[in-house]
C-alpha cells in the first residue's frame, strides 16, 4: 500500500470517527445550545403550562444575562397562541414582574413576526401599520416590567428592538443605553443587540457599529464574552459583503483568538453558546478545524445563533460547515501521523 492510500484510508477512516461524534440528530431552532431546564419550560409552555416557565424565571434572580437568555427564548414559546399562557401566569400571580417582562418580550418578537423578514421595499404599508402597533404595545409592556423590577437591565436590553422599528434617534438610544448601562455595565445581550442599532442596516453604519463594538471589548472584565463583539461587528459587514478584512486575514483571525481566550473565562456564561457557533464556523474557514470541532461539540443539535440565523436553511448550512470541520480534522490528524512516522 502506497503512502497515498495510507492517506486516503486514515482519512476516511478519520472521517467516520468525525461523525460518529456527531450522531445525525435534529438540529432544533429553539436554543442556542443544550439548557434542558430551559428546554421543558419552552415545550410546556407551548402546550400552555406555564408554571415551568415562572419557576425558572424566579431561578433567575439577578443573574441578568441568564434572566435575558431566559426571556428571550420564553417569549417565542407558544408561537401565536402566546397570550394564552401568559394570560394564565398573570391571573395566577397579578403583579409579577417575571410574567410582565415575558409578556413583553413576547410582544416584541409578535411586532417583528408581523414585520416579515422582507426588506422595507418590498413589505406592505399595512404590515408596517401593524408591526408598529405592536411596538408602541411592547414598548408599554417594556415600561410595566421596568417599573415592578427596578434594578432588572432586561426590560431595558429588550427596549432597543422597538427602538430599531420605531426609528429612535441616537439621542434616545443613548438615553436607553444609560438606563441599561447603571444598572449592567458588560451585558451581553444588550450589547449585542445595541451592536444592530449602530450596524449600518439599521440606524448607524459599518464605522459605528466597529467602534461601539472595540470600546465595549476595551473596557469588558475576561469572561464577559464582549472581547468577541468586535467579531460579530465584522461579521455583519462581511454578510453585508462590505468588509475590506477576509475571514483569513490576521485582523479576523485576531479577532477570533480574542474571542476564544474570553470564552475560556467565560465557563457557564448563559449566552456562550452563541459566541461558540460564531467562533466555530470562523474556525473552520480559517482553517483550523481541529480547533473549530471543540466548540462544536459543545452546540451540536442547536442552531438559534449566528452565522446560521441569517440562512434560509440554517440546519443544512450548518451541517455543512460542521462537516467541512470534521474533515479537515480528520486530515490534519492523517499529516500528523505521517510526519511521526
């Protein structure tokens, strides 16, 4: 047997390892990651059993980043027929600022389903009618949460996505800012979302967005997961296909090495999964798969971050890229045996 077919067999053979730690299992849109307590709450509350879902906010206390990843997820559950479990939640417990905050944060993503995905030439007047509607809404729901959970940024980190719909001037997003900032300096949902505000497809620009983004990684503690937001500020100018710096370049891959040594502090962060997917797919364009397969190990089975947000098809998409990655493993494993031998 030549050398050649000593590579091609290790190869495969590297291959099938590859994906057998990758089991052909859903890829759910739910979550970003495995969180099996938030998981059933999402289910049940789907089904209209709310009770899951208030035990688990309340378990939140003030860890404000898990308290937002929580309420994010929460205020998708029951899709259409959200009303119907927070409504049973609210009568149950009148007052209670978990069930004020999930109602809200269930508004907003109701005023952006109403929006559709289409770009704003080419969706109706009266979706738009509608969608605002549902804002001004969200935006009171937004100010009741506030009101019974003072020193909770949530309400607050949620607010900037009305913010975006109702074109709010940079005047009043700052003024929003300082609410979120007094009370949870190094959010990071509030700065990744605040990251859209400034991005250049919304109400700032390419330049804006990239300069928010350094000064929040310049100034964040380790193991707050914002060294990573100058990632995604590029990231979005690269879907943009306005971004001078390739996924190769040493300015991006400068970027992700900030990213992963953050996350290596960041153990138990509530949104690491999210940076994680990012991190993994820039790795495996760069090229570094055996580094890229460490984080997707950790995700695998879920795909509610970016870059696969932004498909049609995320779950192909990312099964590509996962796949790309166990790979290049695989041969990179192949050259490091040659070498020893």
């Amino acid at each position: 047997m030549t050398s050649a077919d000593v590579c091609v067999a290790l190869a495969l053979a590297g291959t099938a390892l590859s994906f057998g730690m990758f089991p052909l299992r859903p890829q759910s849109r739910l979550l970003a990651g495995s969180d099996p307590a938030l998981l059933r709450a999402i289910v049940l509350a789907g089904v209209g059993i709310w009770r899951p879902a208030a035990r688990l906010m309340a378990q939140t206390g003030q860890d404000w980043e898990r308290r937002a990843v929580c309420a994010g997820s929460l205020g998708r559950a029951g899709g259409r027929w959200w009303p119907v479990w927070i409504r049973a939640w609210e009568r149950a417990r009148p007052g209670d600022p978990d069930a004020a905050l999930v109602r809200a944060q269930a508004q907003v993503h109701h005023a952006w389903r109403l929006r559709g995905a289409r770009f704003a030439n080419e969706t109706a007047a009266s979706r738009f009618r509608r969608f605002h509607r549902a804002l001004f809404t969200a935006r009171e729901n937004l100010d009741n949460a506030a009101l019974l959970n003072p020193d909770d940024p949530t309400p607050h980190a949620i607010a900037i996505w009305p913010a975006l719909g109702l074109g709010y001037t940079d005047d009043m997003m700052h003024a929003l800012w300082d609410d979120i900032v007094k009370r949870a300096p190094h959010h990071f949902a509030a700065h990744s979302s605040a990251l859209q505000y400034w991005s250049s497809k919304w109400r700032g620009s390419h330049e804006k967005a990239r300069v928010f983004a350094e000064r929040a990684a310049a100034d964040a503690p380790a193991g707050t997961l914002l060294a990573a937001l100058p990632l995604f500020a590029w990231y979005e100018t690269y879907v943009a296909r306005e971004e001078q710096h390739t996924i190769v370049s040493p300015q991006v891959r400068a970027m992700v090495d900030a990213a992963v040594a953050d996350m290596e502090a960041a153990a138990g962060h509530p949104a690491l999964p999210q940076v994680q997917h990012l991190v993994a797919y820039c790795l495996t364009k760069q090229g570094r798969h055996g580094e890229s397969l460490r984080h997707f190990r950790a995700v695998d089975g879920w795909v509610e971050a970016l870059p696969w947000r932004y498909e049609n098809h995320r779950r192909l998409v990312y099964r590509g890229v996962r796949t790309a990655a166990a790979r290049g493993a695989a041969l990179e494993a192949v050259r490091r045996w040659l070498r020893r031998g």
